[in-house]
C-alpha cells in the first residue's frame, strides 16, 4: 500500500507530508507544489531571523520550507497529494520524494521488563536488567568468536582473499567499486617519510618535510611506505591494486625516525605542517610502545582546530591488545581524542584482529571505526618493493585513503567528513566496542 | 637541574597572540622549542621547579609532558 494515499494512522502519522527537492529545485518545486495543491505563501526559513521561528505562523499558513534543507512540510489531503505525483512522474523534475510526516516520540526501552506477580523473592530491577546485560554480551562474545563455543546457529563466515587484481582490504571496503580516486585532495602521511625512488609513485606529486633532527624524509624503515601506499598507492608491477586514493596528492611528513622512534613534539609539529599546507586529511598510524590510555588535552584541542579547519586526523589505535589471552588493552594515544577518529584493525574473516584494542572507560578512548590491518599487501622501501604486515598501523591508512574518496565525492571536510566515513561503515555483527560504526566502505 | 619536555595548550581566545604568551613563557624561563599557531600548541623544555609558576601565565589550558612515539622494527610482523 502506498502510505501517500493509504489510511493515515493518527497515531503515527501527522496528517503532513515531507517534500524533499533537488537542492538546485527548490523554487521550482514550490511553484509546483503552489500550482497543483493550492497550497500558497508557505513561510521559508530566512523569513525568520535565525533562531525566531513563529511556530504560529508555520501552523496558520499550512506548512514551511526550509531552505538549507531543501524540504518542506505542507499540510495537503490525499487528493492534492495524488495529483503532485501523478504531475511529478511527468516531469521527474524539482520533486524527489514525498512521505508523509510522523510524529515523534520520545524513546523509551522496546523490552521493558515485566515482572509478574510471582516475584516472590523481591528481585530488585536493577538486578535482573544487569543480568540481561550480561546475556546480551555473552551472546554478543560468542557470535564475535571471543568465546571459542561451536554454535550452529552462526552466520555463514565472510572471507576475502587477495586476487591477482586487488587486495583483500580494497575488497572488503567497496574501494575496487568506486568511481572516485581522491583527485584533488591533500592527504597527509605522518610516519618514517617514503621511498621516493619506489616506481609505483613515479609522476606522483608529492610533498615533505621531515622533523626528525638529522634526517631526511627518505624513509629507511619502511613502515611510512607501507602507509602511504594503502592510503595513495595504485597498483603493483603485476598490476594488482592496493592503494586507495590513487590520484590524491601526498603529503611525507616524517615525524618518526628511521629507527621508528619519535615524539609528541615532532607529531605535534607534523600535524601544524600539514594544516598550514591545507591537507584535508592527516593519517597517523603511530602510537607509544606500551599502552598508555590517559588521553591529553593538547591532542584533543589539536584535534578540535583541525577539524574546524577542515582538517580531519585519522589514527591508529594501537596494537596493544591480546585477545587469546584475555587482554583487550584500550585505545592508545593520540587515537585516544574524542576528536580524533581511531581505527580498528580486522581481519580477512571481519573478525577484530588479536592486537587489536577495545574502547576504554575514559572519555575518547572509544574505536571509533575498523579496516582492514592482517596481512595487507602495500609498497615498502626497496628492494623489498612490497611487504605484508599485520597492524592497526595498516588500517588507518585504509579509512584516511576512503576519506579522501569522501572528501573528492562529496566536497566534505572536518566533521561533515567524520560523520560521512561513520554513517556509510557497514555494521558488523560484533560489539561496537571493537569495531565502532563498523567496516569503512567507500563511496 | 633537571629538565623536561613538555606541550603547553594554549586557549581559543590567546591563538592569535600566541607569539606573546611564548614570549611570557620565555620570562619565565622556558625554554621554546616550538609555536604552533594554527594548532594552538607551544613546546619546550622547562625546569621541575619552574613548571609551577609557567602554567599560572595567562593564555595556558594546561602544560603536559612529552611521550614517545614509536612504530615496531621493521623486520616484525605487526605493525
């Protein structure tokens, strides 16, 4: 039944509809709407001053359009509605969609717990609601396979394997589908710096500078390569693809040394870099040794100026976990910023990797996404030329890459790009403490 | 005497005067490594007995100790 001229439910439905334009449409849409439904003079949004809205005013004159939206609701009948439609087919213009309102409710527990009369033995709710807690979790362990329990019930196991023309992780995020390449923007690297005489980078525009006192940005260690690869990185010589943002423009900077030792000072002056060079997006897959889950104020406000600079900083979360032996560790620093985005590593099978840590207690210490980080094929300094490793080192670079895809696709910077990666994850069937909004997928 | 590195946060409302607070710091004995505008952030290294009175100047959210960052060797296979 179509809900535009089925019966309207008072109790779910308002009586108005939602009328969403094509953004460039919007006047044109209104003047179908005023032509076919009758329905005139709607207030728009800059009739009110900002924060002034006269909710008497919508009400009396049927309705409001707000602009930045590029919606409106308008009280119509049925008949009014059916004519819209049956104008829009014809013209498949300004009009994109209309739904019919609903209201709104405040939410509330959808199982809530009923106690019958026979709680003889005065149970206290908060006991009982702590022991459905308990059971959620425990089934949400054994269908994560943290809990080594067979179950027939399980999901038939996603794998990705690496095919002579992409890698597993390109797979599994949607990359080897889409159509962007991250033409136009700036991502930022900071690591061990790059190999600049590897071949798969030949004619690439790249920029560097290094902090590390005594170093050149050639990158000696070849962790920074590896990076760089996933996130800007094409194709191989055998031709299978293996980096993101094929045409995005890099930016070294090498804040590590070649021994892969470096600092906050260093990190701190990286990030500066990269903002003054107006890179969209800093991929940091660094971390101290040991687990440190204090966050600091300094990376949190940092994080904050980028992001009001358009700037978004993706970090790994370290690989500090153990997970056979119980040890889930926490999100390390910087990752650890509510303002910085930190990444989970998975493997080929969609399961959280061994290393990989579990949001923490404190506030910003939370997984805020996953990727791909067990056996990632990328470039690496020569004559090696390529190597696989395992890391949330090497999922990071995978999300800062699919940001880039983001940001190239949508034109979204800072938050807006935050809120694209995470609302366009594909969800797992794992605890969201692991593995945040879920797996990054590409647009 | 004893030294140590340290990141110092400076406010929303010193950012476009930050020269000036790196200027009191330097006053007060510390020692800039440092000034980050755009990301509002002073390092440098500042003695144990002075680090009390450096984060009482004005413009300072707070004065933090430098940690080490570090990637594994490049020979083990998580990274």
């Amino acid at each position: 039944m179509n809900p535009l001229i089925g019966d309207v439910n008072k109790n779910v439905y308002t009586g108005r509809y939602i009328v969403t334009f094509r953004q460039d449409a919007i006047q044109d849409g209104m003047r179908l709407l005023n032509n076919l439904t009758g329905v005139k003079n709607i207030p728009t949004t800059s009739d009110f001053i900002e924060g002034n809205w006269n909710i008497d005013q919508v009400k009396s004159a049927k309705g409001a359009v707000y602009e930045k939206l590029g919606v409106a609701v308008i009280e119509a009948d049925e008949q009014q509605m059916m004519q819209l439609q049956m104008a829009n087919e014809d013209e498949k213009t300004s009009i994109i969609a209309y739904e019919p309102e609903l209201m709104m409710h405040a939410i509330e527990d959808l199982n809530p717990i009923e106690l019958n009369n026979g709680n003889d033995a005065n149970i206290p709710l908060s006991y009982i609601k702590g022991c459905r807690d308990e059971i959620d979790s425990l089934y949400q362990r054994l269908v994560s396979g943290d809990l080594n329990i067979s179950t027939t019930d399980q999901q038939v196991m996603e794998v990705y394997e690496d095919t002579s023309m992409e890698t597993w992780g390109l797979q599994a995020t949607n990359v080897n589908n889409s159509q962007y390449s991250g033409r136009g923007i700036r991502v930022a690297v900071l690591d061990t710096g790059f190999d600049f005489s590897h071949p798969d980078f030949r004619g690439r525009r790249i920029e560097s500078q290094s902090f590390v006192s005594g170093e050149t940005v050639q990158d000696v260690h070849g962790h920074g390569t590896h990076c760089i690869g996933t996130a800007c990185g094409a194709r191989s010589n055998t031709g299978q693809r293996y980096g993101v943002a094929y045409e995005s423009e890099i930016y070294v900077g090498k804040v590590l040394g070649n021994s892969g030792n470096g600092d906050d000072m260093g990190v701190l002056a990286g990030i500066e870099w990269a903002l003054s060079n107006n890179c969209h997006i800093i991929s940091m897959s660094l971390g101290p040794a040991v687990p440190i889950c204090t966050t600091t104020i300094a990376y949190e406000q940092v994080g904050q100026r980028a992001l009001q600079q358009g700037g978004l900083i993706i970090a790994a979360a370290g690989n500090t976990a153990n997970r056979g032996r119980g040890n889930f560790s926490c999100v390390g620093r910087p990752a650890n910023s509510k303002s910085i985005m930190a990444v989970a590593a998975l493997n080929n099978r969609l399961q959280a990797a061994s290393f990989s840590p579990r949001s923490g207690n404190n506030e910003g210490g939370e997984i805020d996404i996953a990727a791909p980080g067990v056996r990632i094929f990328s470039s690496w300094t020569l004559p090696n030329r390529y190597k696989i490793i395992d890391g949330t080192s090497m999922a990071t670079p995978h999300v800062s890459g699919i940001a880039a895809l983001f940001a190239e696709a949508y034109q979204a910077r800072g938050y807006q790009l935050w809120q694209l990666l995470s609302s366009n994850a594909r969800r797992l069937s794992l605890p969201n403490l692991d593995v945040g909004a879920g797996i990054v997928q590409a647009p | 005497m004893e030294t140590k590195d340290v990141i110092i946060t400076v406010d929303g409302k010193h950012l476009d005067r930050i020269e000036q607070v790196a200027d009191d710091l330097r006053k007060s004995g510390f020692i800039v490594k440092d000034v980050h505008k755009i990301i509002g952030i002073i390092t440098g290294k500042v003695t144990t007995t002075m680090r009390p009175k450096i984060a009482n100047i004005d413009g300072i959210v707070t004065v933090e100790e430098k940690q080490n960052a570090k990637v594994p060797p490049p020979d083990s296979e998580i990274q």
